[in-house]
C-alpha cells in the first residue's frame, strides 16, 4: 500500500503519518485540528499528491448547509422553464445540481475530499453528514435514486474549534491535533521550503520567531505560515543576518514584523516593551 | 489488555466507545502501525481520542498502563506540579518550623498567605523555564527562607517522571495546556462562552424568506405565494460582576480575559464591578469610580429577571463581609452583603458564580463556603470545564 510519509515540500510527524495511514486504509474520515497556520489545509493537499489521488475541495462558511454537499434542487429554474413551456421540465433530474460529495462518490477513481473548516457551519451540519460519511451513500429524494460511492474517498476534515463537534460524528473519525512544531522540525520545514536560504539568516530568523513566540500575552501568536511569509519577505528585501541579531523583541521591533504579528495589540505590545527596555538600559 | 486500557480509559473521562476501540483493533489487524509501541501510541491515540482536551489525560493513562506507572496519588511528581497540594506544602513546613517561627509566619500573614506565596512562586518558575527541576526558595529574599524553612533537597514539579532514564513521547505530556480542568486562555473561555449563545427566533415575522417562498411558489403553480420568518435575534442577555481590588487583584487578569471573550460573544452585555461582595453600589468604571457608580436597586430595576448574571470573584474574605451589616471593609452598609447577594439571585432567574481560585481549596476558606451556600451551590472554577458547567447551568 502507497503510504503516506513526509515529502520535500511537506514536513509530518510520525504521528501524523500514522493518523493519516490509519484513516486511509481503515476508510474512515481523519479530523485535523490545531493553532491556524499549521498547515492542516496543506495535509490535504500532501496527501493527495502522496497517495496520487486527485483532490476535491469543499470550502465550508457559516451558511453552508450539509444538502449542499450532496446535491441541490434548482426549483427556480425549473420554475421558470415551467412558465415558458420548456420540454426539460417534465424530468426533474434535469434540475439536480450535484454537490461536492455526490462528485467524489461518482467519480471514476478514488478521490481525496478535503471538507474545509467544518466548524465554521451550522452546529447541525456534521450530524447531517453522518450516515453519509459512514456509508457513503445517499438518498436522492426528487429523483428517487440511492448514490453510492463507487470508490470511498479519502475524507479529510479541518475544524479551528470554534464549535464543538457532536460526539456520534467524532466517533466515526480518526483524530489528530497538530501540535505547533518544535525548533527542529521547524528547521526542516524552513528548509524544505526555501532549500537555498542561508543558513545564518535562517537560525537568526527562527530565533527572533520563538523569542516573539515566547512573549505571553500576545494575541495571535504568529505560525508556521507567518514565518514562511517572513522569512520569503526577508529573502527578498535581502536583509543581512546582522539585523537580525540586535533585534531581541524585547529591545526592538523585529524588521518587516507586519508579517508576523497580525494584530495592532500585538505591535503596541512590542512597542510597549521596546519603550520599557530602553528606559532600563538608561 | 486492551480491554483493560480502554476501561481505564473511561475511568479517565475519556468517552472511548466500542466503535472506537473496534476501529483500533481492525487498524492493527490491518498493519497500519509498525510493531512498535511508539506507533502503537499514535495509532490508539488517533482512533480513541477525539478532542485534543483529553490528549493529556490519554498520554497519563497510556504511561499508567503500558508501564506500570504508580497512579499520581502515589510519589508521582506530575500531580505536584498540576495541583501543588498544600496539605503536603503545610506538613513539610510544621516538620522544618519550630513553635516561634510558626508564630512569626502568623504575624507576617498567615499561613495562608505564606501558601499563596509559595504557590505564585511556583507558577512563576514553571512559567519562566520549560521542564527541567526547580528548586524553590534558595534566595535569601524569600519568606520561606526568612522563617527558617529551609526546602533544599526538597524537588517540586520535576517535569518527568524520574522513576525512568529515557523519556518517552506520552511522558513528554505536551498537550498538558489542553486539558480543560487547567488552561484557561481568552480563546478557550470564548469557546466555552459559545455554548452560551443561543439562537432563537422570536418575535414578529419580519423577513422575507426566500428558498421558502419559491418552494411554495413553485408548489403553488406559479402563483406567487409570500412566507415570512421572524427575525434573527441572539436572545442571550448577560449582566456580569466582577470582583476588583484586594484579595481579587492577582484574578484580576484572569478576569479581564473572561470579560474580553464574554465582550465580543452577546449583544447584551452589561458589566458592573463590586469589590469582595455586592452591597448597594455598584460601579461599571473602575477608573472612574466614583461618578460611575450605580445604585443595586437601580439595576435590578432596570434589568428584567432574564438577564443571566455571573458573577466572578474568588469570594475569599473575612466572613463578617457577607453576613455582618457594617462588615464591608470600604464602607459602612446598612445592609449584610448576603442580603444583597440574595436580593441579585433571587431576581435574575439564572446566576452562577465563577471563582478562579482552584477547586480543591475552596473548603478551606469559610467565606467561599457562605457564597456558595448563597449562590445554593451554583460556584463553578474558572476552568475551561467550570465555564462549561456554568453554561449548561445558564442556559438550562
């Protein structure tokens, strides 16, 4: 079996390998929460390249409904070629869009089916899932017809943890939590996405990163996806190390910090602490 | 074995199920994981947890039984750093104090206090340093030094377990911050404080509901048929309290998080602040006392029985405060404080007190038991899982 295992461009740890092999030959969804900008959107995507699968994306928003997964009903068309006798309206299959999930159990292959920040939906959108995510089958009530998947698909589910989810869906899924990885990982991760970067910049970076990881009280602290921003940012403006070195965040803002700290709070804070080091110093 | 893993489990508050635990036995039939216990530890932890609150618990329960670990009761050195138990705190001191030191502890504050210190210190040094043994009290500046207690040799929260050489990935304990009877971050309380939010439609049909009327049109033939729905109203009302000043100045920051969270998460949200116990005035500045004080009357006028108020305060004072008119220590009040007390719980139709102090000291305070008497039990920890409890209570 094709596993699934760290690559160039993507960094996972043992755990997660094991998470997603799990989940991939047990043909249950894997759930993957941690800190925004830890890559979990990214997971799906790795996978699967890793699996050579293609991908289907479902981007979920608070106003997404678990139906539209499936398929929708287009009453005002039908509506509309009603009123001007149109010969499509007497199969109302013509007027069935198909959803997300309908493509990935219809499709000719196995596919990967990201479902994006499931928590950013209703509270009853996952219990409306459940039965299609563990059968993986669905009723079409206008048309009469049960789909069913002709290959499962690999089910990758993201959540921030604004809602919580009901307990019958977890059930149902594999669960990793991606922790915020440590300096080390963190080095090979900056190395398998910027391979030419110099290595002094690159050390000096990653302290300022978790020196300013380190201040208590911020309020978003910056991720993996700030500081690959930060450090592209650097690469361009061609900083020399040096800057880097005198910039403690406790005596002076960090250089290009817009990239990192992403909250007007948060670069008071910095300024705050900067005007204080500097009064010590005096 | 594995049967017996999963009960512990469950003892441990962690809701596995069987559908779970059959998943984890079909993933090692399948040959998922090598055979080795550290992928063994990944693959029963992806199958058997599912909410990252309970990773820590798992890693606890992994080590006990895969190991042979004493459960923390025992000499385990974690529960020394997660609870810090004073009894044992209090026994090591009566052994190293004689009769006059003890006698000079009161005089300077108490034994309580001396506690309370010892404990912040501990919180400092584990939030200064990551791991690794410290060593409490060596600097000269110190009480504990200065009353002759004299804690060298003696380890407090030694990260690992030193029963063993090597550390193993589930002793690491790295989701500690998760577990929901310690963290309590803005994010996390804001989470909880969602459970509050409630969203009921109410009032006149207002709307023009449009999938709604198209159906009906479309089920009318064509002829248009108009389906109204009321409007969207988040119908959760919120009056908060919250201590300031004195004994609540170390909460204080505590309490600013909560009231950040709670801000951003109901339309109606009124904060009043009260120091140790509400009497007849209330104040909504803390800057600005004076001119914006209110009367206690006043508000349980102007706020209908519906509002939920919370109040937050680590209800530690001298008893006299709430029971003896005069008692208060800013002012003289006609008026007992648990009269005030009874006059708020008996109006708003839902109240619950949140107190930051840990939970296993509650009972040694008399006057948390006198608020909590007061408040008929309704105390919960300003713990994620206090929160929680305190929401279900609300919005029951």
């Amino acid at each position: 079996m094709a596993g699934f295992r760290s690559t160039e461009n993507y960094i996972a740890s043992r755990d997660l390998e094991v998470a997603v092999n799990a989940a991939v030959t047990l043909q249950r969804p894997l759930l993957v929460k941690g800190e925004p900008g830890t890559g979990k959107t990214v997971l799906a995507h790795e996978v699967a390249k890793a699996l050579g699968l293609p991908l289907i994306e479902w981007h979920i928003k608070s106003t997404t409904k678990a139906q539209q997964g499936l398929y929708e009903y287009d009453a005002v068309s039908r509506l509309r070629d009603g009123q001007l006798g149109d010969e499509r309206v007497h199969d109302i299959s013509n007027y069935i869009v198909r959803g997300k999930l309908w493509e990935a159990f219809a499709a000719e292959r196995q596919h990967v089916l990201l479902i994006d920040e499931i928590d950013k939906a209703d509270i009853e959108f996952p219990n409306d899932l459940l039965l299609e995510l563990d059968r993986m089958q669905f009723f079409v009530y206008e048309t009469k017809e049960t789909v069913v998947a002709r290959h499962r698909p690999v089910v990758i589910i993201t959540s921030n943890n604004e809602k919580e989810l009901p307990d019958a869906f977890l059930r149902r899924c594999f669960f990793h939590y991606i922790r915020f990885p440590d300096r080390e990982t963190m080095e090979q991760i900056v190395q398998a996405h910027f391979p030419d970067i110099k290595q002094e910049l690159a050390r000096e970076a990653l302290n300022v990163f978790f020196q300013i990881r380190g201040v208590g009280e911020l309020k978003k602290k910056p991720a993996t996806s700030e500081l690959l921003d930060w450090l592209k940012l650097l690469m361009i403006e061609d900083l020399p190390p040096e800057v880097l070195r005198s910039s403690d965040p406790k005596v002076a803002i960090p250089p290009l910090h817009g990239a990192l700290l992403k909250n007007e709070q948060d670069v008071h804070l910095f300024e705050r602490l900067a005007f204080l080091s500097r009064q010590r110093q005096r | 074995m594995l049967a017996h893993f999963i009960l512990a489990l469950r003892n441990a508050g962690i809701p596995a199920s069987i559908t779970e635990y059959l998943a984890l036995l079909r993933g090692m039939k399948e040959g998922v994981a090598d055979y080795n216990v550290d992928d063994f530890y990944h693959l029963s932890r992806a199958a058997l947890v599912k909410d990252e609150r309970h990773l820590d618990r798992f890693d606890r329960v992994f080590g006990e039984v895969f190991k042979g670990l004493e459960a923390p009761e025992g000499e385990g050195f974690e529960t020394l750093v997660r609870q810090l138990p004073e009894e044992w705190l209090r026994k090591m001191a009566e052994k190293l104090l004689t009769e006059e030191e003890k006698a000079a502890i009161q005089a300077a504050g108490g034994f309580d206090k001396l506690m309370e210190m010892l404990k912040q210190r501990l919180a400092e040094q584990k939030g200064r340093h990551q791991g690794g043994s410290k060593w409490i009290g060596t600097g000269g500046t110190s009480p504990f030094g200065a009353h002759g207690y004299n804690p060298e040799g003696v380890r407090i929260g030694q990260e690992e377990s030193r029963h063993r050489r090597a550390v193993k990935v589930w002793d690491k304990r790295e989701f500690r911050d998760l577990d929901d009877s310690v963290e309590i971050g803005t994010r996390n309380i804001k989470l909880a404080l969602r459970r509050l939010r409630r969203f009921a439609r109410q009032g006149a049909a207002t709307e023009l509901d449009l999938p709604d009327t198209i159906r009906s049109t479309a089920n009318n033939a064509g002829s248009l048929d108009l389906k109204m729905v009321p409007e969207r109203h988040n119908t959760v009302k919120v009056l908060l309290f919250l201590d300031i000043g004195g004994s609540m100045d170390d909460w204080v920051k505590l309490s600013e998080e909560l009231f950040s969270a709670a801000r951003a998460e109901f339309k109606h949200l009124e904060h009043f602040y009260f120091h140790n116990c509400p009497y007849e005035r209330l104040w909504t500045n803390n800057r600005r006392r004076r001119e914006s004080e209110v009367s206690t009357l006043e508000v349980l006028r102007k706020y209908g029985p519906d509002y939920k108020a919370v109040f937050v305060g680590d209800a530690s004072m001298s008893p006299y405060e709430i029971v003896q008119p005069g008692g208060s220590v800013e002012h003289w009040n006609e008026e007992p404080g648990s009269a005030w007390m009874a006059r708020l719980t008996g109006h708003f139709r839902r109240s619950a007190w949140l107190n930051p102090m840990p939970q296993a000291g509650w009972g040694r305070t008399h006057s948390i038991g006198l608020v909590r008497q007061l408040m008929e039990d309704r105390m919960f920890p300003l713990t994620l899982g206090g929160i929680e409890a305190m929401t279900r209570e609300l919005s029951r």
